[in-house]
C-alpha cells in the first residue's frame, strides 16, 4: 500500500462512522511504532476495522468512541471534514445490509476526504493536544490478528463495491416482495446475506496457513465498505487485497482494513485482550 498521512479529520471520518454503527463502541489505540497508532475497532456485525494513524500515544489503551471523536479538534462530523477537500469515495446510496443499534433505513455513503492532509502538524499532537477520555480497557473483549499476514489476492475495489451493492438489491427486493412470495423476517435476512461468501480465493501453502479456500464473506465486505475504506473505486490501479493471518481474514484497502476472525471453536479460549 502506498504511504500515506493520517490526519485528525480522517480520524474524525474513523470514529464518526463507527459511532453511527455503535453509538457505544469503543476503540483501541496501539502504539505501531514511531509516530504512528492503530485504531481498533470491532463492528457491531463482528469484524474488525482498523486503521493506520501519524500520531503517538503513551500505551495500549481502549477508551469510547464517541468521547474520544468528541475530544478531536475541529467539527465532530460522522463522515467529513472541515477541511475536505475532493472526495475519494463516490457519493452512493446503499441499503445498510450490515447495521449496528443507531442504524436506521437507507445509510449514505460519505465520502473520505484527502484534503485535511493540509491540517499539517497538528496529527502529531492529536492525543496530546486534546488528552484522552477516561479509559475503558476492561470492555475490550476481543483478540487481534497474530500479525499483517500474507496478501493472497488483489481484488479491483470496484467489485467489492458492486458485490455490497447487489446485497443491498437483495435486501430491498425480498423485504418488499417476500421470497418466493413468502415474508421474510428483516433480521434473518440480514444474517443470511451477512454469512454468504461472494468471493473465495484459491490459496498456495505459505507462513500464514495452509493451502486450501479462503472464504470472504458478505460481513467482511460490508466491514469496509461501511467504515469507508474503499476510497474513489473508479481510480486505475485501485484495489482491495485479500489478507490472511492464520485463520484471520483480511481486505486492506486504501484507507483502512477489516478483518474476520476464526469462528470460535469448542476448545477455542477468548481473552479478554490481545
């Protein structure tokens, strides 16, 4: 993935969009080295969202969403900023097949603005001008990824878009008309949609795992496509690429990557933070 500078209004965009998913989500930052964190994320659907900031912060720590969006300077906008400049995704309508508790009919698309890469050096001080909110480390429940993984695939970002929107046709046809002329319950439709596997990639025996399918399901599309990190999908060369981490799988896109973790097994342990 090309470089690239995180600025404090793209971290408005992260946390705005997250917010309107799970008005009570919280996010994990991670030191990633010098002068870079990590924000995490999980979505209400259960895919991890994350993505790369040019800031620091002192450790680990997980603290709200929403008081950490309220605590950035400039506007507190879900899906903006207010230095935007040209957007890098493509205004669209899309029914949210994947929702969260604040979700309610048709979600707009936002775009993701590059222009508030002129905020300059403010990302650097991002934590420290504006202090943090009250910790909450206890309500991070998940586990990450062991590592970066392997890029099995490049997928063209467009047909991530196309396969999200024809989830959303989907949705709209059989709520309306039923399927096969029966009702459908809205919710178990959605799960349906949620759990199918629109893209499988063949994969080669490597350090992340071994060789067989790997399956991208319809949750994990939905994971980036409604965090906004497709970017401007009519741009050449934009793509998606299909990650895998021991049994994690990954899109990193250009602004931002979801990842789904292993069904849990009968044996499998959950801790409580990784």
């Amino acid at each position: 993935m090309p470089a690239r500078l995180v600025v404090p209004s793209d971290a408005r965009v992260f946390l705005g969009r997250l917010t309107r998913l799970d008005p009570n989500a919280v996010v994990r930052l991670r030191p990633a080295g010098a002068g870079r964190t990590e924000l995490w994320a999980r979505l209400p659907w259960g895919v991890l969202a994350t993505r790369d900031l040019a800031t620091t912060v002192p450790e680990d720590l997980t603290v709200g969403a929403a008081a950490l969006l309220a605590a950035l300077p400039g506007p507190a906008a879900a899906g903006g900023s207010a230095t935007a400049g040209p957007a890098t995704v493509e205004p669209a309508t899309v029914e949210p097949v994947a929702t969260g508790p604040a979700a309610a009919g048709p979600a707009t698309v936002e775009p993701v603005t590059a222009g508030a890469a002129r905020a300059g050096p403010v990302a650097a001080r991002m934590v420290t001008a504006t202090g943090l909110p009250p910790r909450r480390d206890r309500e991070w429940r998940w586990p990450l990824p062991p590592d970066p993984g392997e890029v099995l695939e490049e997928i063209p970002a467009r047909r991530l878009a196309e396969v999200a929107a024809a989830a959303a046709r989907t949705l709209r046809e059989v709520t309306t008309t039923g399927l096969a002329g029966r009702p459908v319950g809205v919710r178990m439709l959605r799960e349906a949609l949620l759990d199918h596997v629109p893209i499988v990639v063949e994969s080669p025996a490597g350090p992340a795992g071994p060789a067989g399918r790997v399956e991208v399901p319809q949750r994990l599309v939905q994971g980036v496509v409604r965090m906004g990190f497709l970017g401007r999908v009519t741009d050449p060369g934009a793509v998606v690429r299909v990650r895998r981490s021991q049994r994690w799988v990954g899109l990193a896109a250009r602004y931002g990557t979801g990842w789904l973790p292993p069904p849990p097994g009968p044996l499998t342990v959950r801790p409580r933070s990784a």
